[in-house]
C-alpha cells in the first residue's frame, strides 16, 4: 500500500512493505527435469567415467559426476537415453560452468552445471526432440 502526504512543498511517499520471496528466472533457456545416464571424458584423457543427467535444457546439463574437478574443465560428453524403443546418444563437448562439490561429497558424487561448448547439427536436433517429449 502507498500513501502520499503533501507538507511544505515536499511529498512523502510512504510503503508498507509485505515480506515474502521472489524468485526471478535468469536462464536463457528453459530447464527440464530428466534422469540419464551420461559417459564422459576429459578433453585429454581416454578413461571414460559414469554419471548421471538431472536436468537438460539447450544450453546445458546439470549432472552429478563421481570425480572432483574444477572450473573450466572441458569434457566430452554422451547422454545415453530410450525414446519410444529406440535407443539414442547425445554427444558435445561442454565445460564445467559451475560446481556444488559439497551437495553429495559424502556419497562420492559431486554436482555440477555444464555448459554446450560444441554439438553436432544432428545430435542438437535429438536433443531438441528429447527436450520436447520431456516437456509434455
């Protein structure tokens, strides 16, 4: 609520502020919720690991991996995933944008957020696809 007082050539505006929490979206592109297997690899090296996708969007991923690593590491990455009885892959390569190494420490998995650094048109256009059937 606002109020307005006029005294002496100055105007006061008064508020009464109501508490609670906004929360103002800042991605550029849309998260989807989706559980997928993902195999990875540093740039550099030939061992590949074992992870997991907890959400996509067309920019990124957000994925619990079991090694430590830092900021800016640059990985290649494939998503492994079923749609209707077909059995697909995602293949980029994305750098680590941000890390949360102590949501799940203890059970040796640590959380980051990856970020598309290259994509082949046609593995895109899969993930477009799976984009879309997740978000029905």
């Amino acid at each position: 609520m606002k109020t307005i007082e006029k005294a002496n050539n100055h105007t006061t505006i008064t508020t009464e502020r109501k508490t609670g929490v906004l929360s103002v979206e800042k991605r550029r592109y849309p998260r989807y919720t989706a559980e997928f297997p993902l195999d990875y690899s540093r740039v550099e090296d030939k061992e590949t690991y074992g992870g997991m996708v907890a959400n996509v969007s067309e920019g990124g991923l957000l994925v619990y991996l079991p090694q430590r690593m830092e900021m800016g590491t640059v990985l290649k990455i494939e998503i492994l995933y079923v749609q209707g009885l077909e059995f697909n892959t995602i293949k980029a390569v994305a750098k680590i944008v941000w890390s949360d190494l102590a949501a799940k420490e203890s059970w040796g998995e640590y959380r980051y957020g990856l970020q598309f650094l290259h994509i082949e048109e046609n593995d895109f256009a899969r993930l477009m696809d799976l984009l879309k059937d997740i978000g029905k």
